[in-house]
C-alpha cells in the first residue's frame, strides 16, 4: 500500500512544526537532559549524547529514518522557541500503522501544546491514507495518556512488561472511525 508523503511542515493556531535545523541540538540535549530517570533515553554519566554528536545526528536527519514519516520540532510561533517534538515513527509499529511519538520540555507542560501538535500530526496522518496509528506509554505517565485520550486513542489492551522502568500500554488510534 502506498501513502502521501507525510509533511515536512505543519502549522497550528500557536505552533509551527517543521524540519530539523542544526542549530536545534542543544534544545534537543535539553529534552534528554529532563527526562524521568525511568526512561531509557538519558544523557548517560559521560554526558552523552553532547551537543555536537546531537548536532551531528540532526545534520543527517536520522529523526525522519523512514521517508515519508518523522519527528518534527515544535516551535512556538510568537516565541519562536523550540519546546519539543511530534511527529510520526516507526517505533514499535510499522510504516503502515506508525507510531506518534511527542516529548515537550518541562517549560512548556501544562499549556496544551502536546495536544495541539498531536492534532496536527493525527490529522496529516488521516491525510497521508494511513487507517491506524499507535502510542506506547509508560504506565506512570498520566499526562501523556491525557493527550492521547484527547486525540482519540484508547487502550489497545496490550501491554509490555516491564518491573524496573514500567509496563509498556499500547494505545491505539483508528483514524477511519477517529471523526465520524
């Protein structure tokens, strides 16, 4: 099956996504840096990833490692900051069911950016042809179930166990039934 590309820009009422610049790697180490010590992801006890390394990645665009899908940076328009990232990914699902994945930096909880962008991600979604998406959420992560309730997922009943860092809940979104 093939689908429309997804975009590489997307604009809502106060934020802009768009395509990864260089100059985004010490806002993107910021995220790292300020994740929950139970994620997998953390700036490890030699500091790394360092901002160059980082810098390195964005320059070859690994954040979009499937065409057609990828992480966008989220930038507040009026501010022009970057706050975070939303996009779409393989992950733990497949280029035709992909996985939304979003992260914001901590300044930026609690305004109802994560909801913004995630509409605007499930939206071009829909527009690409695609019938499903998926979101994995550790099970201590209320905000982030929050977000994906208010996007229109729910709980696939599947779940990842996992003691030490928290079980896996796979949520899932049909983007057929999503608006009808």
């Amino acid at each position: 099956m093939s689908f429309e590309a997804f975009p590489q820009q997307l604009e809502t009422e106060r934020l802009r996504l768009r395509v990864w610049e260089p100059s985004d790697a010490e806002d993107y180490r910021g995220l790292w840096a300020e994740r929950d010590p139970r994620s997998v992801r953390r700036i490890d006890d030699d500091g790394r990833p360092t901002v160059e390394e980082i810098r390195g990645w964005l320059v070859k665009n690994p954040l979009a490692a499937e065409p057609g899908l990828g992480l966008l940076p989220i930038v507040r328009r009026n501010e022009c900051d970057l706050i975070g990232y939303c996009g779409l990914t393989v992950g733990r699902g497949s280029f035709e069911e992909p996985e939304i994945a979003y992260e914001l930096a901590q300044r930026a909880h609690g305004f109802g950016y994560a909801t913004e962008a995630g509409k605007a991600v499930v939206e071009a979604a829909a527009a690409t042809g695609r019938r499903r998406l998926w979101a994995t959420v550790r099970d201590w992560n209320a905000a982030s179930f929050r977000v994906l309730e208010k996007l229109g997922f729910h709980d696939s009943g599947r779940v990842t166990e996992d003691p030490q860092r928290g079980n896996t809940i796979w949520m899932t979104c049909d983007l057929e039934t999503r608006n009808a």
